[in-house]
C-alpha cells in the first residue's frame, strides 16, 4: 500500500494538469483568432458584422472588440439659431453630429440617426447646404431637410445611394408638421412616424462607427474643459467633462440634449461668400484636428480624398485615430485659434 500510493498521487497530480490545461485552452478558444496578417479579423452573420485588430495579445485579453455592423443611417438638418436652439428635440439619440457654420457664421447641424432607434421627434429641421452634403457621405443613405440652396439640390444629384427629402414639398395639413407653442420659422418637426413615411422603404446601409474606436488614448494632453470661440456669447460652446467621459455641451447658455464620447474639431477655412451669403467650404484635402475624448485632447489630421471615402481621421503619427465608443459631435472651424481647452 505504501508502494502504491505515490502512484496514485501523480496519477491524480497529471490526470489533474490535464483537466486545466483543457479548461484554459478551451476558454481561449472562445476569443477571436488572432491573426498575423494585416487584414482584420472579421465574424459575421446576416444581420452583423464584427471586427478585431488588436495590436497585441496583450491588448486582446484587456479590450473589447472594435464593433461595426450594417446600419441604416437617417440625416436630418437641425437648426441652431438662438431663437431655435430652446426647443431643438432629438439629438440626444443621434449617433454622430455634424456642425458647420452657414450664413452669419451661425454653425448648423447634420444629425445622423439609426433608423431602428429614431427619436419620438427631431428638429427645428433646417433647410440644406452642399457641405452638408459632402460630409454626409458615405455614412449616410438618406437626408431630411426643409428646403436648400440651389448648390445643395445640385451637389445631391451626384450620388446614386443619397435619398434626400425635402419636407417642405409635403408641409400641409394631413403632416402637421409645424407646431403651434413654437415661433415660425423655427417650428418644422418631424415625427417617427412622419419620418417612416417619407422615407423610401430601402436606403443605402453603410458600416458603423465609420472610424476606429477602443483602446486608451494616445500620450496627450489633459483637457476636462473645452471651448469653443463664435464671436458671439449667443453661439459659443463649452464642453466640460462629465464622470462616464462624456461631455456636457454649453451652447450659448443651452445645454445640449446629446452629451458626446468625442468631441471632434476640424479645420477647414472658408474660401468664398456668395449670394445671400451663403459660404463655400471645399473638403476635399487634409487639415488639423482635435479630438476630445476621456479627459484629452488628442492632435491630428483629418483627410477627405471625396465624399466616396469621406472623412479619414489620424493621428500625429499617421495611424487612424481612436475614438470613443459612443456619439460624436464634430464642429468646423475655420481656425483653431477658435479652440482652447484647460
């Protein structure tokens, strides 16, 4: 007995390593496979799509995956003129918002929407400018405005996957879109159910985030408050840094319903004032950046080689710059001496 039971021991010892060894390759097999060629990992079904590139194994273990799956993206142009920014709706729902300055450098925004999670009502809805359109594509199929200039109606003809709709053309009594408790002109929403209607059934999906998100930032500088110069109290932001790392907006004393994981600033000058004084503001090219997010400011380049590629944004190292996860508000500036954060 005394001979055997040493080899009972290391009969149990190894039948046990096995048992964990097992347990610890298995639970490894549930990660994505990891790859050493450059394409991205990618796993997908009908309905989603998934991708991974993770720097390191390391890293694999500590993060998440980068999501991006098929979406259908709704636009919608939302005034922000001081009379109109008290009763703008929906915003908080948006997935990404574009902010451009339009005549009298009062800025604009494009908001983009999922179309499966549309808010109960969106606006004042504003009419269309053609860097709007520019910059919509290729995240968006669709754009709901109130009218827009003749650039605007001319620049939308180009792409085959844009659907715009011009809510004016259906501004009667069976919509209803304007409200009574709201001063004209700023008094033109839409509701979901107004939306799902003039909307085609099928628009053009794209893959969202259209950017890299995931990972700590960059080494970069602290910023847990944020401003933004319009010449005018009426219209200059300031974000500050809420604990969850979003950023609550300011905006000429009103605080935005969306608070954003990012805030994107973009330099792209002004080339021309034409009639009505409507602005020209090509975005074909490269540009400074920053990028605000969990508590940094964080310097780049954004690229646009077309509206067929879009936006590409990198970092000072020429690698594409993480966002994130969650909504993005970028704002244009002509200059960023308009920007200062502490």
């Amino acid at each position: 007995m005394h001979r055997i039971a040493p080899a009972i021991v290391i009969m149990f010892s190894v039948v046990f390593a096995g048992v964990i060894a097992a347990l610890f390759v298995g639970a490894f097999s549930l990660l994505p496979v990891i790859h050493t060629e450059p394409e991205d990992v990618a796993v997908q079904d009908e309905h989603t799509e998934f991708s991974l590139a993770p720097p390191s194994f390391l890293l694999r273990l500590s993060l998440f995956p980068e999501g991006q799956r098929h979406r259908s993206v709704v636009g919608v142009m939302i005034e922000n003129q001081e009379d109109a920014r008290p009763y703008q709706l929906g915003l908080e729902k948006a997935l990404f918002i574009q902010e451009f300055p339009v005549e009298g450098m009062i800025s604009r925004f494009l908001a983009l929407f999922d179309r499966s999670d549309l808010p109960a009502s969106i606006g004042p809805t504003r009419s269309l400018r053609p860097y709007f359109v520019d910059a919509s594509q290729p995240w968006t199929g669709a754009i709901m405005h109130a009218g827009g200039s003749p650039d605007a109606y001319e620049r939308a003809k180009v792409f085959d996957d844009l659907t715009t709709v011009n809510v004016l053309h259906f501004d009667d009594e069976k919509y209803a879109l304007r409200r009574s408790d709201v001063p004209a002109p700023h008094n033109l929403f839409l509701s979901k159910a107004i939306m799902e209607e003039l909307l085609p059934e099928e628009i053009a999906d794209v893959s969202w985030p259209p950017y890299s998100t995931g990972g700590p930032p960059v080494s970069a500088s602290g910023a847990s408050t944020v401003r933004i110069n319009f010449l005018s109290g009426l219209h200059n932001v300031e974000y500050r840094l809420q604990p969850d790392g979003s950023y609550r907006r300011n905006n000429g004393g009103i605080v935005s319903a969306l608070q954003p994981h990012n805030v994107v600033i973009l330099q792209i000058p002004i080339t021309g004032i034409g009639e009505f004084g409507r602005l020209t503001i090509p975005l074909e090219g490269k540009g400074p950046l920053l990028l605000f997010r969990s508590g940094y400011a964080i310097p780049g380049t954004w690229h646009n080689k077309g509206p067929d590629t879009g936006f590409t944004f990198l970092d000072a190292r020429g690698q594409p710059l993480r966002l994130a996860a969650g909504a993005t508000w970028m704002t244009v500036v002509p200059d960023m001496g308009r920007v200062e954060w502490e």
